[in-house]
C-alpha cells in the first residue's frame, strides 16, 4: 500500500533500454590503444525532451550503481539507487529536464563488460576484456547521446565515480556540457585510496574460484568478492554513522559467543551485505571499474589547473564532512583549480554524519543546491 | 659498520627468555571461564631491577609485537620494535629503570597460543584454544610478575594493543601500578574498528588452506594471512604519509601496465608488507587476537568513569593527530573519565603525519613526555 503510494508521487514503473554502437569495423579506441565493440550500454530515462533538446541532464553513476537510477522496476522493493533524488519536484526534476542516466562499460549491468560475450571467439570475455578507464566509460557514453541526437548537455551529475566521470565529461566535451555537479570525488587517487581497493582485488583474486577470471557458468569467486564489498563498505560509511548505526551491540548466539563467529552487529551486517552484494555484481567487473578508479588521475600528472582550463561548464561542487574516502581537501583542490581558472564554481561542504554515502541519502540539502543551481544555469543559458 | 656503532650506543645483544606458570592443577581461569595451563610468557628485561625493587617498568605490545621490545638479536638485521625509546639514555632510560617487556598469551612469539601443543593432545591447540581477552594477557603477565618477585610497577607503558594492556593492569591491579602510559589506544573497539579486524578475520578464514585453523605441518593460510596485514598495515598509516611516501608512483612493468599486476608502488609495497608478514605471524594467532581487540571495553558495558575509579596510578596519555585507527577522541574520554575521578593524569596530542604507527616513530616527541612523566612519578613516590 504504502509502495503504490510512493510509486504514484514519484516515476512509477521505468524500464532500461539498451544501445549499440562502435559496430566493427568501427570500434571504440579506449585510453589503452586497444579497441573495443561492438558495445552496448544500458541506460534509462525520466522526463521528456524538450523540442531545442536543451533540457538534458545526464546521471553517471558510482562502483556498483547501474541505468536504474530513479522509478520502479516490475517486483522491485526498492526504487533505483538516486530516486530520493530524481523525479516530479525533485532535485533532478522530470517536469523540467529529460533525464539520462547511463550505465559504464566495463560493468556488469546490461552493459559490455567483462562477463559479456566476446563476438569474435563467442565466449565471456573474461580477463582478455580491455582495461578501461574513467575516459573510456564517458566516451561510450558520449557515444550514446550520439546516437540519441543529444548536441548539449544542460548538466552531468554524479557522486564518487560518478564525479570522475562528471569531470572527464567537463574537460574532454567542452563544448558540450554546460554545468557538472560532481558530488563526494575527487580527480585522483591518492596511495591511501589505491590502497583500499587492492585490497579487495587482491581478495577477488585470492579466491581459487576466481580462476584466473575464468569462471563463468562455474562457481563465482563469491568470498572473495564479498570480501572486497566488506572492505569497500566500511569505506562508504563513517566511524560515527557506524557507530550510531551498531556500536558493539552484539547478536544473539545460542552458543554464547567465544568463538570466530560474527559476534557484533556490524559484523553480521557486513558480512549480509558482502553476501548480497555477491547476487548482483561480477567479480571481474569489480577487478576492472577499481582499476579504472585508481588510473584516474584528470590532470594526467600534470598540473590541476591546466587539466581544468579546458572546461566550459559551470560548476556545482558537493563534498561531506564525514566523507573519509574522498574527503572535503579533495574537493578544494578542484575548486581551486577552477577558480585559478576564473571558472564559475560553486562549492558546498554538506554536514553530515553518513560518510561517503551521504550523496546517496543526503536529499534535502543537496537538493537545495541542486535545484538552485540548476535554475541558475538555465536562467543564464537564456539570457 | 654502522650496525656496530648503533649497537654500541644502545642495549648490545639481547636474549627472549621464557617463563612457565599456571601449572595443571593451578591453570589460570579466563575471562570466558575457561582453563588454561601451563603457561608460557616470553619476556625481555634491560637495565637492572635495585635494591628495593623499585623501578620497574612493564612494556606491553601492539598486535603483532613481541617480548623482543629492544636490543639486538644474534644475526637480526633490526633491533627490537621499540629500541628507539628503550635504551640508555632513551626515553625509557636504562640506567635509570628495569624494563620488561611481556608477550601476550594467544601469540605466536614464544608464548603460549594456538599454534602451542596442548598437553593434553599433544597436538597443537588450533581452534581449540580457548578464546582469550586484553584481561587475560593482563592476568598472565601478572603471573610472570609475580613469580619475578615483583610487586609494584613504576610504570606500565604501551601503544595501540599495548594501550589496552596499561589501561586493564591500571584498573585490575591498582595497587601495584604507580603510573600508566597508554598511547594511542582507546577503552573499547567502535564499530568500524571492529568491522576492519573482522574483514581481516574473513580474509583468513576464506583462505581455503586455513583449513578451520588445523594447518600446522601443512601448507599455512599464507594469501588470507597477507590480506589481514593489508587491511591492518592501511589502519597503520595516514592519508597523509601514505601520499607521501608512494603517491601515485608507477613501478616499471615491463609488460608497459593495464593489467591487474601491481601497477602503483603502494600496491608492491603492501603486498610485499603482507607477505612478509606471512613469514613470522601464526593467522590463528591473527584471529585471537584481533578478537581480543574487539571483545575489550574497558567500562564493562557500564560508566568509563566507574570503571576507571578504580586506577590509583598516574596516567600520561598520548595521542596522535593524524591516527585514524585509535583517533584523539578516544584518548580524550579517558582523560575525562580520569579527571572526573580527580585522578592524575597528563595528556598531549603529538602533532604527527604518521598515523597509528606514530606510536613507533615518533621518538623525540613521545621521549620528552615520558622522560619528564617517569621523573615526575619517581620523586612523587620518594617525596
């Protein structure tokens, strides 16, 4: 009952569509100098197009985020992962803008990916897919609104991995975005992040159902890639939304506890959330989106400020205060850059105890900013 | 060369020894309720106990440390872990106090713990040894104490894990401590702390080798082992040390990169800490005592202040500014705890880029305070 309701006030049923593109002979040519296609790409809209196609807001997504970013899915019990923020009234308003959201290649959500048939020897790719880059995944996806007819942009949004993104879209299409709100990011990794997810590859590769990538229609390297989840999870939350969250309640054993058995509540919820998370995405496409987040680096060993030059859009910058893995310092460097480029940036530290997922549960105050900065753009656009 | 000249200004060679207590039928009761015995406890000592017993100071270590605090070992390439502030003239002054430093039970340094043979099996423990707590290392060390005639401490001092120890022996036996320095630790685990030593517990009990903890004589879970240090070794530094000392260095492949081998120097570096970690730590030993960590609150569950009104000694407490693992906050409750008690206690927080590991570093902040602290204490108890 209260699930019809939501879905009345908010997109009701969507549905991912699929595109192709890059069809051999004319494959994509990725950051590496390897080539790639055919590819599809797994994307939704909300909204509608305006007739001068000037009302495009195009959402890139985090790690593990998909197309589904708003709306319901047939059977689902939950909405897609930003729908707090896109739909009729809200931040990313669908009376307003014609919303895209795109998946990445290299993923494992409907797009080419390591788990997708390779046309040429008619198996998964596996690990002889290409390395990718936060480059590669926007150039697919300009390839897309190619396809859409799509010439402008009015704004790129996205949090975490989806702030790279935003930010490749800025300096790599100039002329095409005309705002990018990149939210919780950052342009490079540091050792510290890098570190991090190593880590899970290390624990994805350590598993001996990993096989080398080799395991497709064979048992999934699931420990190994919850492992990795548990890691990165910890890294998504803060030391006090943790503790608000579980802070050493223990669970009910019947044995009494004293013994390697989860004991604490955080460890039982980490340990579901590894497991769950294991039901809904590919090992080797963990291994190959976390390589793409550490190669990441916008100014390309260079200098921030003449990676940034580049750019044309308009700028709305979000960090958090509790966001340890890409934390606030990062965001500055950016503004700082823009701004030593006379770039028209707006920048807000957003208070919040939720860590780095409070770009996915901080509504109201980035709404605000959002919305906002939105009318602003469209306002200016016109004038 | 210059190996002989440092040996000559510090301690010279040093030697472990052992001590065996808790003989059947006296074992010692655990917290759990469990019996344990005979006992084990490695230990080191430098400089010489005087005439009335009366400057000793017990040094206790972080998780992975062991008796061999200090000095030279036959052959080593590296003196003891805290050779740079135990030592004449250090800041734990030989010529001036009687240091031992104690292993813990459930270790793997020559004390007794999982990889032990029990004597009733004549097999090793494994996962039958019997969980143990930061009161049980306590209880044992006070064993060893006793049967070394020892009856009061001038101080108790140590970091991290170390930390927990001081607090436990300040609270558990008030009346033979006269001062406590716990550095950069804290009175209880938070949930993140937990959920980051349970993903290292995960990754060994994953590791298909661990064999439900019964590898001794077999091949050793040495990947899950490795992956634990990983984790742990990334708690140990700072955002900050770590740019610093790796940022986004390249190692040169001589395959030219794009693969999922270690392409950043902080990847090699990990993974070369976690793998030589494998070559001197016991995973079981891993699991008991990160559990160890995880069980300990100081309060009970109860008041921090209650429990802490027990302590009758001095405390120094250091923290570190960029420790992230063992954060300021946490030594600021105890000091508050303690000034509602209106116990005597100093605090400083040690501006460092080193993070956790601080504690280890750190010598000429850290020796300034406790060289004036053990001073302080000595003509206190004189006077």
């Amino acid at each position: 009952m209260k699930k019809d309701i939501i879905q009345k006030e908010g997109l009701g049923t969507v549905e991912t569509k699929y595109a192709t593109f890059a069809e051999p002979p004319h494959e994509m040519v990725l950051e590496s100098g390897a080539k790639l296609g055919p590819i599809t790409l797994a994307y939704e809209t909300y909204g509608e197009l305006n007739k001068d196609k000037s009302n495009v807001v195009l959402i890139v997504h985090a790690l593990s985020g998909d197309a589904h970013a708003a709306g319901w899915h047939d059977g689902d019990k939950h909405p897609g992962w930003w729908d707090n923020m896109i739909g009729p009234g809200k931040a990313f308003d669908t009376e307003k803008y014609f919303i895209i959201c795109s998946n990445v290649i290299g993923g494992c959500k409907g797009s080419t990916g390591p788990a997708s048939i390779n046309p040429k020897t008619g198996k998964p790719y596996g690990l002889s897919f290409p390395l990718i880059t936060i480059r590669d995944m926007v150039q697919a996806q300009k390839l897309l609104l190619d396809q859409m007819g799509i010439k402008k942009i009015l704004a790129v949004a996205g949090g975490s991995m989806g702030g790279q993104q935003v930010l490749k879209w800025a300096i790599d299409y100039p002329e095409m975005v005309r705002s990018a709100i990149p939210i919780a990011t950052t342009t490079r990794h540091t050792a510290q992040q890098i570190a991090l997810n190593e880590v899970g590859r290390q624990a994805i590769m350590a598993d001996p159902d990993w096989q080398g990538g080799d395991y497709y229609g064979k048992t999934i390297p699931a420990r190994g890639l919850a492992l990795a989840r548990m890691i990165g999870h910890i890294t998504y939350m803060s030391d006090k939304s943790m503790a608000e969250k579980f802070g050493r309640k223990l669970i009910s054993k019947e044995k009494g506890g004293f013994d390697f058995s989860q004991d604490f509540e955080v460890e039982n919820y980490l340990k579901y959330r590894g497991d769950s998370f294991v039901q809904r995405f590919d090992a080797n496409s963990y291994l190959y989106i976390t390589k793409a987040l550490d190669y990441f680096d916008l100014a390309e060993d260079g200098k921030l400020t003449d990676a940034l030059r580049k750019a044309k859009a308009k700028f709305l910058i979000i960090a958090f205060t509790s966001d340890w893995l890409y934390p606030t310092y990062q965001s500055k460097e950016i503004v700082k850059a823009l701004k030593a480029n006379d770039i028209d940036v707006s920048f807000c530290e957003v208070s919040s105890d939720y860590g780095h997922d409070a770009f996915l549960v901080e509504v109201e105050g980035q709404s605000r900013l959002i919305k906002h900065f939105l009318a602003r753009v469209q306002k200016e656009i016109k004038a």
